[in-house]
C-alpha cells in the first residue's frame, strides 16, 4: 500500500453525436473506445518504452450497454488486447468514468500490478430519456422528477436562499463556451452571451436548453503506471489521491439543503485529507456540471468560496482559464457534452495536459498549472442526493 | 501484495421468480441483494465479532439495471449502509458474480482494506430473450445465434468428434436435479429420470428444455476479509487464488474447435498454476452449466477427465455428490437457474458451506472437502469464445 501512481498516456475521441443521422458518421461505441484507447497508446509510446501487450489489468466504464456483451471487451478486440488484458466493467451512473480510474489507482499503489488501463465510452444519441431512466423502481422519477426537474428545483433553492441571480447561472454557460471555443474535442463550441443563454428554450424554470449538458458520444482513455515503469517517462503525472464514495440516498432531501450536496461536500473533504492538500493548493478544476447550477455548487462544496457565494464566484470570473480557480477549462460537460461512462476519464485526459502544458491545449493551458481536482457525481434520480462521488487529485510535482 | 483473504460470512436468497405473477411475490432486485447482504452479516456475526459499518468496500454484480440508479447502492440502502461504505458495480456478463468477489479478493490481498462485501443480484423473469441480447452490435445474435443455439452447435459437435451421448447429456441433468433436491434455496427440486430430461420440449436440438438452465431472481453475498480479522472468526474459509480474465472473443471459432473452452482452460491453467494445486486436489467442483454440455466441457477444461470424456465422466458418476469429484452440489445453474449478477457469488456461498460442513447443507455435504474451485463464464454472443472467464479456488487448510 501507498506506492506512487503516475499516468503515463491519455486519449480521448471528440465528444459528439456519432449516430448516422444527418450527415454525421455512425461509429458503435466499443470503435469509439478503441479509438480513445489507441491514442492513450500512442501518447505512452511518444513519451517512453511502452508496450501495450504489457497492460497488466483494466477497467471500463459504461453505463448504457448491450447486457450479454462484454462491451470493454468489445473495444479491447478492436486492438488485438482481448484474451491479453483482462476487463472489468464498472458503472456507477455519471461518476462511473472516475470510478474506473479510481480502481487503476488503488489497484497500482496496492502494488497490485504496474500498468494498468482505465476507459469509459458511451454512446447516448438516439437513445430518449437518457436522463429520467430508473423509472420502474422509483416513483417520483416516473411522476417526472428527472434529473432536469431535480437540478431545476436546486437551482430554484439556490435563488431563494441566497439570492443568486439567473444571470450568474447563465454566466457558468458563457464561460463554458468561452473555454470549449478552444476545445477542439467538445460538441458546443460556439461563443454565446448571458442573453443568449436565457433566450434559449425553457427546459424546467430557471434552467435552459443551453443550461443542460448534452447526451451525446464519445470515449476517454488513461493508462497509469507504478513508479518503477512511469520513471522512464518523460512527463508523468502523479496521483495525489483518488476516492470513490457512495452517496447518501435517502427519499428526503440530504442535510443542508437541497441547494448543496452533502457527498460532494465529503467527498472533497475526504480528498483533501487524504493528499493533504487545501483548496487554496488547488490549480483548477474539472467539475460535473451536468447543469449551470451543478458548477455553482461544485465550487462551494470544493470549498473554492463561501457557501451560497458561487453564482458570485462565477460572476467575478475567478473560474476563468485566466482567473484564480479555473473551473473546466475543457468547457465541461456543458459544452463537451456529458457520455456517461466517458466523463470522468475524460476530465482526468484534461488534467493531465494541462498538468504537462500539452501542445495539445494550447489554447487554453492554465498558467502554472500544478495540482488539480476532478470529480463527478452519478445517480441522484431517487432521492435528493446522489449515489456515488467520485474525485481524483493529480500534480505535476514529480520527485523521484 | 500476498496477504491471506478468508470469508468470513455467507448468505444467498432462494433463487426463483419473484415477479408477481401466479401467486409468487414481487421482490425488486435491491431487496434481493439486501436479504442476501443481511444474511452474510448475520452469518459473520454468529461466528465472530463483526460490525457491519466496518465494511470498507463493496462490489456489486449486476447485468441488468437501471441505468441512472446505483443499483448496489438501493441495495445497501435497505441496510443504513449507504454514505458509509462504497460500492462499484461491476459487470462481466455471466461472469459477474464471479468478478465481484475477485475483486474484493485482489484489493484484500494487496492490503488496500481488511474488510470487503461483494454481492451480486439479479431479476430476470419478466425480461423476454434475457439470453439472446446483444442484438445490434452483432448480426449473428440478431439472425437467431442466442446462447441457446451456440450450446446447441457445441453440443452437436461434441457428439460428433467424441462419440457424446444424449442420454450423457442428459444425464448431467438428472445429477443436477438430484443435487438440488436436497438444496432449500434452488429453483427446480424435483428429481427427473433420463427419459424425462430427453421428452421435455425441444429448444434447440440436440437441447431439450430441462436442459437448459431458467432465468430466474435471486441475489447471494460474501464478506471477505484479511488474516488479522479472520483469526477473530470460528470457522473462516480460505481463498486460495482468484482470476479474472478477458476471454478472446474472436468472430472465429476458438483453437480446438467449438466443442471446447479456450478461455476456460486457460482460466483453470492459471487458477492451477497461481495456487499451487493440481486438478487432482480439488474436492469439488461449482460449474458454469448453463447448459448441460456446459458442465460436460467444464470438466474436460478443468481436466477432471480427459479431453471428450466428459460425457462418459457424468455417466459413470463421478460427479455425483458421493462420487470422487462431486460436481455442483448445489445443483448448479440447471437447477437453482442463473440470476445473472448473482450466480457466481452464490458458487462461492455454496463452496463456503461445503468447507465449513455448514448444519446449512447437511443433507448434500460432500464428504472431506477440503479444496473447491468455483467458475463462471461470461457473454459469448458475439463469436464462439466468451468474453470474460472467472474463477475461484477456497480450501479449509487454515494455518495460522
């Protein structure tokens, strides 16, 4: 226990809508996570001595899948890995990419093996009513209370209580475009205004149509190493820590409120404990804004300002990628689009250029960039809080 | 790396239909694995000192959800477990359950945690073609080649090259009931003749109904953990080694044809290797018969008997429960049927009551067992092989 683990390659495809409808191609799932795979690959081989035959384990996550196939496994075969790599498929609602991270992690500082691989796909166009799923166990989500009408009803909490204006909420929206606009990966990377934002289609009061991320498509891939193997790396990544918690799920709303979340609140407490870490120490961060609201309270429950301060937050523009806390300079899951299983490894892709002032996001390299935070939430149909947190710190503070 | 993991508590619930329908109750999944988790803490705390909240890591084995609900967590809900211990849900096809426990297994012996849940649960009546899924990303399944029809062609083939008997077929079918009736917790208990396995309907030839395994509901748990604690518990089991492997999935037929297992032999070399043990020391045997030439190409991988013998292996039986290499005491997936997520941890359930000689299976104790393999394949609608292979090897040699 306790041994180093270092990301040594990422991949991700572009997120967006691969469903063979209106001129765009159609690329089943398992390609796209072959392709992000693949990449992962070839970035490890750019940067050391990798031989892919060498991934000693992997994990992949992915929510909606056909049921008998083995959908990693589908991918891995893409590759000549299957029968080499041995896959386990892990799903924990939106938080099931840092899930899959998060099993690499502690595997390899468990000395469990040296190299490990971790992906999420998803494809999610075309299938309807991702979202409100879970219906069929759940009452309230059957009566409508979808995951939009929940983030709806926070927002609309958040207002109350501590007066946080619609334009702030729009705000979150303006600067994720902003960043996404130099995202050549994301789906939405149009410019848009406060104006824009409030003017598009009302989905559930106050959250509009640009306010929700969208269902889409796409793939992420990590490879991480002991320190043994990531040594003969140029540019590893380090692992401050990674942490998976289940959530509370009771049928009332959590302790403080349905304008916060209690799990992502102890989730980044946890985090910071366990990597003895502070939220001043952190650079930036890539947080699950599934909705506008969804930032606002990320920012709070990461303790980056006061609580019922983040709509301000927004609105002074410290989460800029050139303010003092840049939150998801990839453009999030606004702009990038949110495919499920993909997320949460795609958020740690991000960390990692950024970490290592990758050519590849020039266009928006956080200055100084030296230790960020992930996190995604999954679950939350039944309900007012989520069913699991997952949260990864990482730093480029490499002493061998 | 290397520390020893024991079970150190079991429980399962019957494996039936639990949809509502002809007098049967509706038990949705979750309350399943929550009666299932429930029991294996009861069963720890009869024979140690336990404290469920210090459970520090869960996996749960489930194919079929919903998708936007951590379905583990509905489940740990049902105990005031949610927010306190973690869960990651896990999928490998038929193979789940068998993953599941693997895993708890590798994070125990890398010292990551002392005290690990794993679970599986599964509701499966009701679901229409449960089996053939996989529609959609693969052209054979959606042109008739379910699971079914693969055994079918396996099982043709075996008869074929090796001279395999119907009634041999059959025959494992009959043993399968006649284990089952003495088990409380299987869903087919009444014990059948040769002639009635071969009279029943025809699914796919040479396959009959009785033959092929029902889909049914039921959930089955195990908590694991380090030597430090188990020495505090009474009868605590020892896992020998455990594997999970990605099986080659190939649109071709396996290396030695389709009337064997590549993955499967493959996954017993190792689990041989890894332990130290040879087939020769294996008390008895939990199998993955889905179908009845299942179980005959499971002892033929397993090398029980020699390559195409396995028939004559049945029929001579040795896998009878007072036989030299009792096969599926518990009635095997033929008889308790194959809530998907469930059935490998329930192998696992069953090989811990016969190592302990549990008052639990008095009537279907396999005498002197010292040393049980338990294993599960997973998917195989795409190809020939499957997609996933797990297994497990316990014994009651405890030295301290």
């Amino acid at each position: 226990m306790g041994e180093g683990v270092y990301v040594i390659g990422v991949g991700q495809t572009k997120f967006d809508r691969f469903d063979g409808t209106k001129g765009r191609p159609y690329i089943p799932v398992h390609k796209l996570g072959a392709e992000a795979i693949l990449k992962a690959i070839q970035d490890a081989e750019k940067h050391g001595p990798f031989d892919r035959t060498k991934i000693d384990y992997s994990y992949c996550a992915i929510v909606f899948s056909g049921y008998m196939q083995g959908p990693g496994q589908l991918a891995l075969r893409e590759l000549g890995l299957l029968g080499r790599v041995p896959v386990e498929n892990v799903k924990n609602a939106c938080a099931s990419g840092t899930g899959a991270v998060h099993e690499v992690c502690q595997d390899i500082a468990a000395g469990l093996y040296d190299i490990g691989l971790a992906f999420g796909m998803e494809q999610l166009s075309g299938r309807r009513g991702a979202l409100p799923l879970g219906v069929g166990l759940d009452p309230e989500a059957t009566l409508g209370m979808a995951m939009t009408a929940k983030y709806a009803m926070r927002a609309r909490r958040h207002m109350f209580k501590y007066g946080t204006k619609i334009e702030q909420l729009a705000e979150v929206v303006v600067q994720s475009r902003d960043h996404a606009s130099r995202n050549p990966y994301a789906m939405l990377r149009d410019k848009v205004s406060i104006e824009d934002v409030l003017s598009s289609r009302m989905i559930a009061d106050p959250l509009t149509l640009f306010q929700c991320c969208p269902s889409n498509d796409g793939a992420a891939a990590v490879i991480l190493a002991s320190e043994k193997i990531a040594k003969e790396f140029e540019n590893p990544i380090k692992i401050e820590t990674s942490v998976l918690i289940s959530g509370n799920y009771p049928s009332r709303p959590t302790e403080g409120g349905i304008e916060s979340y209690e799990s992502l609140a102890r989730l980044m407490d946890i985090l910071y404990k366990k990597s003895n870490l502070t939220p001043k120490d952190i650079s930036f961060a890539e947080v699950h804004d599934a909705f506008s609201i969804g930032a606002i309270i990320a920012v709070e429950c990461s303790k980056f300002c006061p609580k019922g301060e983040g709509g301000k937050f927004f609105e002074e523009g410290h989460t800029k990628i050139d303010g003092d806390k840049p939150i998801n300079p990839s453009g999030g899951l606004l702009s990038c689009g949110h495919p499920l299983g993909a997320t949460g490894v795609r958020q740690v892709v991000e960390a990692v250029w950024q970490l290592r002032r990758d050519p590849e996001i020039k266009d928006r390299q956080v200055k100084d960039a030296e230790i960020a935070v992930t996190e995604t939430l999954g679950g939350g149909v039944t309900g007012m809080d989520v069913a699991a947190a997952g949260g990864i710190i990482l730093s480029n503070r490499i002493k061998w």
